[in-house]
C-alpha cells in the first residue's frame, strides 16, 4: 500500500510540473528526481553537509511553510506526524534571490536542489530520519568553493 502511495504521489508530481509548461522530458526527469528521492531516503541516512559553522549570508529570504504555521520571525513551526506516517510534505520559499542554484539539506542530507530566485516555491519530502519526534534544521545553500554564497536555515518540529 505504501510502494503504491509513493508512486501516485511521484506521478501526481510529474504530471503537475508538466502542466506548468515542462517539456516531456524534463517530466520524466523530474518523476525520476522524485522517484530517487523517495528510494535513497532511509532512516540511518548519512550526513551531507555541516553548516554548524555558517551564519546567514546572501540575498533574499527563505521561509517554511507547513500545516502547523511558517517560520516567519524565527518561529519553529509544529507538525504532527504519527509514528507510523511515511513520508509528508513542507514547503520552502524563497525570495529576493539571483536565481542562484542552492542544495537544500534537512538536518545535513541532501532532500533537493532549488533555485534561490525572485519568488521560489519548491516541496520539500519528509522522509525516515526527517519525520522522527523533535526539531529538524533545513538549510539552503550554494557555495562559492569553501565559503557560502547563499546559506539560509530555519527548523520545523515534529510532533507525535
């Protein structure tokens, strides 16, 4: 029931981003992006990436959007999610950026790759590690060989 779930949601988005005016191909690429993000996410997932050092840096604004609020003026917004729930979704704005091409990572493990631009919209997948109790931290970055041209960071709450 799951494997069926996962693969109505990809062709939903591929079917979605077709009818925003992405050729054949570029759908397909992108049901596979989408196919490969549900099978590389598991729940012992190495990390990618280590902003620990990083402080915000860049134009523009980058913002999470889930069902429990938005991380507008640095709240951490709750979202429930039972023990037994395999995979949800957020959203993450940007805006006022260059079109700048950023990684965005959920506590270090690359979830996708997005444009930083004028007004950015892109679904973030929740998945094993991402969907357990307690604060999660989503970056968004673009570096400039060792040093962050972009890095954004906000944090949501998983709640059971």
């Amino acid at each position: 029931m799951r494997k069926l779930a996962v693969i109505a949601v990809a062709a939903c988005v591929a079917f979605a981003l077709y009818g925003c005016g992405g050729s054949a191909s570029s759908s397909a690429a992108s049901s596979a992006s989408v196919s490969a993000a549900s099978a590389s996410a598991s729940s012992s997932a190495a990390a990618d990436f280590d902003g620990s050092g990083f402080s915000d840096t860049g134009a523009g604004t980058m913002t999470l959007a889930t069902a429990g609020g938005t991380t507008e003026g640095g709240n951490v917004p709750q979202v429930a999610a039972k023990s037994t729930t395999s995979m949800m979704q957020i959203e993450l704005d940007y805006d006022g950026g260059d079109g700048t091409v950023c990684t965005v990572y959920i506590d270090g493990v690359e979830n996708c790759k997005m444009n930083a631009s004028e007004r950015s919209q892109n679904s973030l997948t929740l998945q094993g590690d991402a969907l357990t109790a307690g604060k999660h931290k989503v970056e968004m970055v673009a570096m400039d060989g060792s040093t962050p041209k972009i890095y954004k960071s906000a944090e949501y709450e998983i709640v059971n």
